[in-house]
C-alpha cells in the first residue's frame, strides 16, 4: 500500500513538473512573437500546432546571419523611402509596389531569405513580431492593388503598413553594430 502512494505522488509530481514546463514554454512564446503567437494559433487551429510552427521559425532563424544596416546602407533605404513616399501622391499604386520591393531589399541585405512572401514574414516575425502582421496587412492590399481592388485610402493604408516594418528594420538595434556594412 506504501508503495502505491509513492508511486501516485510521483506521476503527481511529473505531470505537475510538465505541464508547468509547457506552461513556460507557452509563455515565452507568447513573449516573444507577441501578437503573432495569437494568429498562428488561429490560423491553424491548434495551440500545439502553432507553437510547434514558433518553435521551427525559431530555429530557421538561428541559422540566419543577420545583420544591422551600417549608416550609409540606412541612408540610402531611407532616402529610397522618402522617393517612394513622395511618388504616392502621384503614382500611388507604383508607391505601394516600391515600397514592397523595399522591404525586400532592405531584408536582403540584412540577410532574411526573401524566397516567398510567406516565408519573408515568418523570418521576419522572429525578430519583429510587432510589426510583422503590419507587412501582411500592406501586403494584401498590395496584392487587392495587382487585381485593380483597392481604392486610394487602402493604398495609404499599405504604405502606413509598410512603413512600420520599414522603420523597424532600418533602426540600429545597437550603437556598436552600426557600421557593420561600410
């Protein structure tokens, strides 16, 4: 009977002990992508499947190189964006288009694979979780814009979108990486 005790306090002990490190491994996901935890699990339905998803994201990541923009680099995405920004009022779905091709760029020479938008945005999501439902949104309105479906002020909402990431992605994350490039 002693024996039997033992034995229910342990399997006590280890499913307390592993749910309480799933638990953590949860929240650290959620810490980490942020509102992209939240639309992975509804994308694909399933909190396992998701952190799974995170989990390998995570890991494609790691094996990246990326680097900040040296100054020069920033400078010239920078006034690339202000041309972009200025061809707008004018050329508005031309602007969108750019900026698109931009955000490319710029994650290239960071050194993000930028094989498919897809995968783009799920790279992206591991360093800038905060902006990156920001670029899937301008995204789509830059897709709605090819099929002639999107009106002006979805247009300058791309370019709002657009310019979250952009920002992020050309901000020096510290003073001493800054001239990595030059």
């Amino acid at each position: 009977m002693g024996w039997a005790i033992v034995a229910v306090v342990i399997v006590v002990v280890v499913v307390a002990g592993a749910l309480s490190l799933r638990t953590r491994r949860t929240r650290q996901l959620q810490s980490r992508f942020g509102p992209e935890y939240g639309r992975t699990v509804e994308q694909l339905g399933d909190h396992n499947a998701a952190e799974q998803e995170l989990r390998e994201r995570a890991k494609r990541r790691e094996k990246l190189t990326i680097t900040p923009l040296g100054s020069r680099e920033r400078q010239v995405f920078s006034s690339r964006w202000d041309a972009t920004q200025a061809r707008f009022v004018d050329e508005p779905a031309t602007a969108v288009e750019d900026a698109d091709r931009l955000i490319a760029d710029v994650m290239r020479v960071r050194g993000y694979p930028v094989e498919t938008f897809e995968q783009q945005a799920a790279d992206v999501s591991v360093d800038h979780p905060d902006v990156v439902s920001e670029y899937r949104a301008g995204h789509a309105i830059a897709e709605a814009s090819d099929r002639q479906q999107a009106s002006t002020e979805d247009l300058r909402q791309a370019m709002v979108h657009y310019r979250a990431l952009f920002e992020s992605l050309v901000t020096p994350t510290n003073e001493s990486a800054e001239d990595v490039h030059e």
